[in-house]
C-alpha cells in the first residue's frame, strides 16, 4: 500500500446519474491511473494507457471501484521494489511499461 492514498477525481464531464459509466483519474508518481466502472458492476484500471486491470463482476459498482483503487495503490506502492528485478515474461513486461534490457 503506498504511504499517501491515491486522490481520484471523477470526470465532471460525463453524465453522473446511477445508470452511466462513471470515470475517475489520478495522476501518482509520474504515472496517469484511469478507473471506468459501469453500471453493470464491471471495471476497468489503466496505467498511462495500458489496461492492468478488470473486474468482471462485483457485488455493486463501488466494489468494483474500490477493488480496482486497491490494485491501483499496490501497483504503485510496488514501483519501487520492481526496480532491478528481471522480467522474464516479455507480456508482463511490456503491461508494465518496460522494456527489456
């Protein structure tokens, strides 16, 4: 988990009634972290435009968001202990947004 949470803020720009696709966006160490969730308990977490994450199924759509709000914190709290580790699987590396050495 990283020390500070995560500050997401919805995109006032859409729609924000209970049946639309709500989306948030933080901006942590360097990295822009996106979440769509649906109304239809379904989500989504991107990383600089790479997608990370998905819930398929939650009980509600807060779930989903705060499942995904999770990854997202542990994604970024591991930044840091990934540096230095080799990335075997050239899939995985290229998810992360590395490249091979």
């Amino acid at each position: 988990m990283t020390h500070k949470p995560i500050d997401w803020t919805p995109d006032l720009t859409l729609p924000t009634s209970k049946p639309t696709v709500q989306h948030f966006i933080a901006d942590v160490g360097g990295d822009r972290l996106e979440i769509d969730t649906a109304p239809w308990d379904e989500a989504d977490l991107t990383v600089n435009g790479q997608p990370v994450a998905h819930i398929a199924a939650a009980p509600s759509a807060g779930d989903a968001f705060r499942a995904l709000e999770t990854i997202a914190e542990d994604f970024e709290a591991g930044k840091d202990a990934r540096l230095g580790q080799a990335i075997e699987d050239d899939e995985v590396r290229e998810r992360l947004g590395l490249t091979r050495i």
